[in-house]
C-alpha cells in the first residue's frame, strides 16, 4: 500500500512493525519475529510501516547517496520474513508536520486499525520526533490497542545491528562486517549496461551496474558473488571479482560497478543482477598501463577466488 486512502478494509487489524528497515539487518529481522509471534496468537496479518523515502531525504536533500537497501529489495526481503502487508506511505512535508498524536490516531487507528504495534528500542515518531514509546504505550492504554517494545539485539562483542553501524563498515571497507550485521552480504541490485567493452578486450569481460540511490562503498576490489534475478540461469550465485570505483586507469568518470563472473559465458546486458560484497582485496588504484592493470586483475581474480571456495563451503548465513 503505497497510500492511506488505499487502504482497504482487509487490510486493517494487522499487528504491525514499524520503522525504515533499511537493508532489513539482523536487529530489524528480531523485531519482525516478535511481531510474528504476536500476529500468530491474535490471528491476525503481520505488516510492516514504513516509508518510500526515508526521512533523512526529505531534510537533507543534498546528502551524498547512503541507502542501504531500495524499496524493491527492501519489500522482497520483508516478503521472504513472512510478512503479508506493507505499508509503504510517502513520507513529505506535510506529514512531517503530523504530531505524534495525530500520528497515532489517524494513522495507526483510523486508517489501519492496528490492533497491536511493535517497534525497536530507539522509536521515536511525528513532528520533530517528539513521540516516544513510553508515550506511544501510554495513548494505545486508552486507545486499545497493544504496544510491544524490542530491546537492542547485540552481536557477542557487543555491538548493535544497525543500519548506521553497517554504513561505515561498507565506507571503510569492511564487507565482512557489514555481512555479519546483515545477515548476508549486502547486495547492489541493478540492470547491467553496455560498456566499452574494454574489459573483454585484454580477457576480462565484465558486467557494469550504476549504484544509484545505494551507498557507495570503500573504492576497491572486492570478492562478491552474482545472481540474475529472471530467466534461465536465475537463482543461482556465481563466484566473481568486481571493482567499485571511477576506473582511474582508463579515464572513466562516474562511479560503477564492474563485475567479472568467474568461468561464465552469459548474456547479461539489460538483465538485472544481484551482486553480494564478500570481501575486501584492495583500494582501487590507477596503473601505468594495461599490462600493469592486466597483471594485478589476475592477482586479484586469483585472491577473490580462494576467498569464495571458503564461502561457498562456509557461507555467513544464506536468505
């Protein structure tokens, strides 16, 4: 649902999740599971709440690129949680300015009708977000409606899943990381396109794919596997070698990723594909030359390739 005045009958009385699920993390999956747990008791939809955009784009317009996920990806992996509806409202000036208050009962109660709502350990929500959870619990007593609030999930060394803290593991470098946070690699979905084929020339073709809206990681050479979300070799990840960066050696401008899918001969070109960052080889750096360049690549394929027969022996976790 992409709108209020959308919603329909049968999609009131849902328990529902609410917040950004930026990249869908380990502390955001918990939190969907406690929502399950309820949902399953009550008998009722599981949904999420969320927005289009997410808010930070709404107040700082001329921030540099730092989604983690877009709402494609981001619905499909609700999706694959179990969820049955989501709720994705455009997020504008107008509803900027709704208090917490009206937030909860237009929203929550008169178009959703929620019958009971759970939220992360850092909810806050309406207007300069004023409204708080201890507040939120204190209006559904009245209201009728149920509040569950998740604490924090923490990894063993201590550190919380969050969207911010996977950010600058992927602005560091830090793909592994980022990965156990997630839940999986973090992925880069896009539709490769037409290059100029430079990369076939000296024996590594590759597939290029525009960033778009997504962060932009640590320029470098990473392992990463590959999969195409349609048609006959679908569904299947492929090893590979990919360079995130603005091809210094060639002159390129513009940020792209170039993936090289080990021993494949695919047609790729208009198809999208699903790139997961595995790990980290090296900074992206400008050579002398093509025989330079075509000496470190072989390096590089080299070192990808004994980094992904260990992850496809011992994966971080597979969704």
């Amino acid at each position: 649902m992409r709108s209020l005045q959308s919603i329909k009958q049968r999609h009131r009385g849902s328990v529902a999740v609410i917040g950004n699920f930026d990249g869908v993390h380990l502390g955001h999956r918990a939190v969907i599971n406690e929502a399950s747990k309820i949902a399953c008791k009550l008998q009722v939809p599981l949904s999420v709440l969320t927005f289009a955009i997410h808010p930070r784009q709404l107040f700082q317009q001329n921030i540099d690129p730092f989604r983690l996920s877009t709402s494609r990806s981001r619905a499909k992996h609700l999706e694959n949680l179990g969820v049955d509806t989501l709720f994705e409202l455009p997020f504008d000036k107008e509803f900027a300015q709704l208090s917490a208050e009206n937030f909860i009962d237009e929203v929550l109660l008169k178009y959703l009708g929620l019958r009971h709502v759970v939220v992360g350990y850092d909810f806050n929500f309406g207007y300069r977000r004023r409204g708080t959870t201890d507040m939120l619990a204190q209006r559904a007593t009245h209201k009728g409606f149920g509040v569950t609030k998740v604490a924090a999930v923490q990894k063993n060394n201590g550190a919380v899943y969050s969207s911010s803290r996977i950010r600058q593991c992927l602005i560091e470098g830090d793909p592994r990381e980022a990965a156990s946070l997630l839940g999986a690699p973090w992925e880069i979905t896009a539709t490769v396109e037409e290059g100029d084929k430079r990369g076939r020339l000296i024996g590594f073709p590759t597939a290029n794919l525009r960033l778009g809206e997504l962060l932009c990681p640590r320029f470098g050479v990473y392992a990463v596997t590959a999969m195409l979300t349609s048609g006959e070799e679908s569904g299947i990840w492929m090893p590979g070698v990919a360079n995130i960066g603005i091809r210094p050696t060639v002159n390129y401008k513009g940020v792209i990723l170039e993936v090289n899918l080990f021993d494949k001969k695919i047609q790729l070109y208009s198809r999208d594909l699903r790139v997961g960052l595995v790990d980290f080889i090296r900074p992206e750096q400008k050579f002398m030359g093509i025989d330079d360049l075509t000496k470190q690549i072989n390096a590089d394929t080299a070192q990808a390739r004994k980094i992904l027969n260990q992850y496809f022996f011992s994966p971080i976790t597979t969704v």
